[in-house]
C-alpha cells in the first residue's frame, strides 16, 4: 500500500524486522518501574542508547536496507542532533558517507558528535531556510539516499522496534501488554512506529506548547503547521513545523488525542528523572515524563513512558535541574 506521495506504507511486520535487526547490533534498553504517590508505571530508557536517542533505530533499519548502489553514494538527513548521530553513526558503521544539514542554534555538543562519528556537517537558519530543500538540493547533487527524520517508512519502522522490546520485556516481567503508551513527539516518526509496534495500546504523543502541530492534527483531522513564529523553546529535538502523510496517516487511525507540556513542566521532569532514576534527558527527551508528573497524563493500566534522548548541554543541564 502506497500514499498519495506514492510511498510506501509502514507496517507491523516490517516494526518487527526492524526490531530482529535492531537485536542484532544492540542490547534492549532498560524498562524501568517508577512509582508516583499511588501511581505506578514503567519507562523504557532510551535516553541510554548509543547516540543518546531512539533514533539510532530508524537510521539502522533505513541505512541497512539500500541496496550496494545505493550505499555507494551515501546518505543525507537533516536533524538536530539526535536523528544526525543516529545517521552518522550508522554509516560509519555501514561504510558509507553521511551529510546532516543540522540549524546553527543546534547545541554545540550535538553538533560536536556528529562530526566526530565522521559525518559532513551543513548548517542553516532554522527559521529563515527551508531544510528540507537544502537536503533535497545535496542529495540530488550527490546522488545519495534523502533519509527523512521522520516522514520515512523504514524510519517509523525502525522507532517502532523500542515497542516490540517492551511488549517482550513486559512478558518476561509476568506484566500484562501496555495499555498506554507516551511518547516524546516531534515529527511522529516514534509515535507512528508505537502505534504500529503495540496495536492494543493508547499511543499518545507529548509536545512542548506552541510546537504542538501533530496534536493541532490530531484534533482537526488534518496536517496543521506550528505557524509561522512558534514560540521559543528548550526541547530542540522537538521543533517540527508540520508532520508528514505517511505518519499523519498512523497517527489519524491510532491516537485518540495528543497532550503538551510547559518549559517549567518539562524542566521538574528533567530533575524528577535525575535524582529518582539517575538518567539525564534533554528536554525533549523528558516532555511525555513531564505529561506524568504534571497530572495531564493518565497513570492507570499498564502505562509505559519513553525516555528519549540524553543529548544535553552540560551548562544548561545544570542549570535545569538546580532551577527551584
């Protein structure tokens, strides 16, 4: 099945060959059982990967599925930081080049890392340049594979492996199946790939306010955009201006409903997950946590919360979890 862009459809089953191929190059992250006053729940620490993110998981599957021509000429993405190392770190262990176009307010130690797992790095503006034609731009000039963040069937397959892990460790917990699942959102590519992964489960994506477009689409049953002067915010990982078809098309049929968080939401959830699980999450790794802490999420059932990613600025972590 194919969308009206004419790409191919995500599936379960290719959720669970990403997830086999996953399982051959990485260990399963952490599922962890928190307790919040009477409240209990589990989060799937993603945040502990190699790259920091989820995101190593839908580069994997991408990059491992182009063909020998294909491979031969590399690939380009556009990312933050997370989705690039992700990319970068797959090549290089694919052997192939990888050009991110990355925004040049990007934190520095995004940008660090993904040049020091070999990628070519382009910056812009991210608000006066269009990314996506620049990526478009180099990837026709160097005939290489455009790997989407998000808005790519392999991708949404590939973030949907981290479901296939919790369905399994669940079982191997004596705990029945999720029954909800919230996950950090930007594009959608994680929450369709949940979706998809743990069909018996309420996905429910969590953004920063004023860059909730995948909730405004949602709710209108339509693409919605963030508009035009969205508002600043700390959760870069997270600053999509509109979701795609081919994951618009998951997210219309499976989530019910979207939630968004504060900065001051997101910064309590940052110092809950340092000082209760040990973990450092970036800001955008911490909304669906903070969608728990601050009431706004439903706690009943089988409820497991991803924790993604570990991406963050020493200086501003500090200040983060040290704010009263």
């Amino acid at each position: 099945m194919k969308d009206h862009e004419g790409m191919r459809a995500p599936t379960r089953q290719g959720v669970i060959e990403a997830a086999r191929k996953v399982s051959e190059i990485l260990p399963s992250t952490p599922l962890l059982p928190v307790s919040i006053g009477e409240a209990r729940f589990w989060v799937k620490a993603e945040c502990l990967q190699p790259v920091g993110a989820f995101k190593i998981r839908g580069a994997w599957h991408r990059l491992s599925a182009l063909d020998e021509t294909e491979s031969g000429k590399g690939v380009v993405a556009v990312s933050s930081g997370n989705h690039a190392q992700g990319v970068a770190w797959a090549a290089r262990r694919l052997g192939m080049t990888a050009t991110i176009v990355m925004p040049q307010d990007a934190p520095p130690i995004k940008l660090a890392r993904t040049k020091e797992l070999g990628a070519e790095v382009v910056t812009y503006d991210r608000m006066t340049e269009n990314r996506e034609e620049i990526a478009e731009a180099l990837a026709a000039e160097k005939g290489a594979t455009y790997v989407h963040a998000f808005g790519d069937p392999w991708v949404i397959e590939g973030q949907g492996s981290a479901g296939i892990e919790i369905l399994a460790q669940l079982e191997a917990q004596g705990e029945p199946s999720p029954t909800r699942i919230l996950a950090c959102c930007g594009g959608g590519g994680l929450t369709a790939g949940l979706a998809l992964a743990c069909p018996d489960a309420r996905v429910v994506p969590v953004e920063p306010e004023g860059w909730d477009d995948v909730c405004r689409s949602i709710e209108s049953g339509e693409i919605q955009s963030v508009g035009k002067n969205p508002p600043a915010t700390a959760c870069d990982a997270l600053q999509t201006f509109a979701t795609k078809p081919v994951n618009f098309a998951v997210l219309k049929a499976r989530c019910e409903y979207g939630l968004r968080v504060t900065e001051a939401e997101v910064r309590e959830a940052q110092r809950f997950a340092f000082s209760h699980l040990r973990l450092v999450l970036e800001p955008g790794g911490a909304v669906a946590l903070a969608a728990a802490l601050s009431g706004k999420a439903k706690l009943d059932g089988t409820t497991v919360i991803i924790l993604s990613g570990g991406n963050v600025d020493p200086r501003q972590f500090c200040q983060a979890i040290w704010q009263a």
